[in-house]
C-alpha cells in the first residue's frame, strides 16, 4: 500500500460528529484513534489549527497515511490510545475537540493478513500494532479451555454453554495458522442457528478484543479525558458492541451525577445510532455516538 493511494474508508457518523462536536476556527484537536484522517481531515479543515493537534494510531499503516497531515504540523504518535492519553496528559497538553472511534477500520477488516477477517483468508494475527503484543494463533496456542470459554463468553456474547463448547473443540484443534481453519472449525461444531451473520463472527470478535486489550485500554483512556479537555472542549467517543457502549455509559453518568460539582454535561442524552444516522454505511449498524462537554 502506498501513502499515496490510501485504502478506502468511510468515516462512521461522520456528519452528527462534527455536528455535534462544533469545531471551530482556532481550536485544538486530538484523535486518539486517527485510522486514515476519515473524521481528522474534516475537523481539521473547520479548526484550522494543526500545529497544535495531534493524532493517534497503533496501526503501521494508518500512521504511514497520516504523514500527509505531519507536513501541515499536526503531531503523530504512533501508539496505543490510552499510552498516547497517559504521555499527553504527563506533558500538560490540553484540547478543545477529543474523538475516539473504537472501530476496527475497513482496510484492517479488508487487508487479510492483518487476520481481522474470516472473508479472505490470512494468518491468524489480529493485532492492531503489529510490532507488538502476542498473535490470536500464539493466544490459541497457550490459552487453558475455561480461560478462552470466558473470552468468548465475556467479549463474544456467546452463551456460556456455547462457549465453553467452542473453546474445547478450538484447544483440541489447535494450532491454527490461518482464518479460514478457525472459522470452519467453528462454522461445523456451532449448534446455533443461523443465517446471514456467519457462526465465527462471535468469536472472532472476542479474540480481536483480547489480543489488544481493548476494553481495558477503554478503562485506561476515560478518567484521563477529563485532563485532556479544556474546559468548554467536547469528547465525543464511538462504539461498535454493547461492551465498549456499556462503559463510556457508565463513565458519562459517573460524572454527571455529582451534582454541582459534576464535570461533564452529556450532550447525547441517548446515543446517536449508525443504524438510523448513517444507513448508507454498511460499517456503521452497529455504531453509537456518545458526546460529552467539560464544564
């Protein structure tokens, strides 16, 4: 892939971000998951202000894309978002504008020996930052029955007969160098019903979650939002499963329950939903918008 010809990809909720959001001329912006510039171009484009906003990827490709944006005098840091947040945060760096898409981009999911999808063959990796961490085949290799039931369980939403089902016939039929094996496996010993969403798809999620811990980098990067943002700035965070949803809820009602000396004032009292606000994004049916501004 080359910087010059960036693989497509469709910002989700594109236009209720920036609706929501408000950016404006002069302001200062930070993507903690920059991906390919979808949502930071057009912010970008409205604050002007590049010398003082930074963009954030873990992803080798996303970051080679985004060097367009360095020469204009945006900062990249090539990092996991909560490590990034933590630095910044040491740094004394404050921002008007914060987004965070917890979406797997379309060229991860379409790019198959990044190992995100079943649909085209690839090496069972899932890792985001490539240069990092353990495989989903190196976590199969080692993984105890129970241990890998209750990540189906917990980051699949499979049943947890289901997932302790999966889990021994994965550890017997281990190892597994690519997606297609796994997804087979799984496709012949599932005993659920069903149609257009394929058997594995469940367990694939719940490895890719595992393999880049994302719900904990989720735990790590909220309370830090709250150094990050001027007062008067606006978050605004993306999920796509009800998990990472469950979480920036429960964080927004955290604080703004706290009466006259809550921090934040929640925007989207009910979250922006892609199946509704985004229809001609297959990416997007999932998607939930949530926004909050500092007081």
């Amino acid at each position: 892939m080359s910087k010059e010809h960036p693989p497509h990809h469709v910002p989700v909720l594109l236009e209720s971000v920036v609706t929501l959001l408000q950016p404006e001329a002069g302001e200062s912006y930070l993507d903690l998951t920059a991906g390919y510039a979808g949502h930071a171009n057009v912010i970008l484009n409205k604050t002007g202000n590049y010398k003082e906003s930074v963009l954030v990827d873990r992803d080798d490709y996303a970051i080679a894309h985004l060097s367009e944006l360095e020469t204009k005098g945006v900062r990249l840091m090539h990092s996991d978002f909560s490590s990034a947040a933590t630095q910044l945060v040491e740094e004394g760096k404050t921002f008007d504008v914060i987004l965070i898409d917890l979406g797997v981009s379309s060229p991860q999911l379409d790019q198959s020996e990044r190992g995100f999808s079943f649909s085209n063959n690839g090496p069972l990796d899932m890792r985001m930052d490539q240069q990092n961490g353990i495989t989903a085949a190196e976590l199969i290799e080692t993984i105890r029955v129970d241990k890998l039931a209750k990540i189906i369980h917990d980051y699949g939403d499979e049943p947890y007969g289901m997932a302790k089902h999966l889990a021994e016939v994965i550890v017997a039929g281990r190892p597994f160098k690519d997606t297609h094996s796994l997804a087979e496996l799984i496709k012949q010993h599932h005993r659920g019903r069903w149609s257009k969403t394929h058997p594995a798809t469940r367990t694939f999620q719940a490895l890719r979650i595992a393999v880049n811990d994302e719900l904990g980098q989720i735990e790590a990067v909220l309370p830090l939002l709250l150094k990050l943002l001027n007062s008067g700035g606006r978050v605004g965070i993306i999920s796509f499963h009800s998990l990472e949803d469950r979480l920036v809820k429960r964080f927004f009602k955290e604080q703004t329950a706290n009466g006259l000396e809550a921090v934040l004032d929640v925007i989207t009292k009910k979250p922006v939903a892609g199946a509704t606000d985004d229809v001609h994004n297959p990416r997007a049916r999932s998607a939930k918008l949530r926004v909050a501004v500092k007081k």
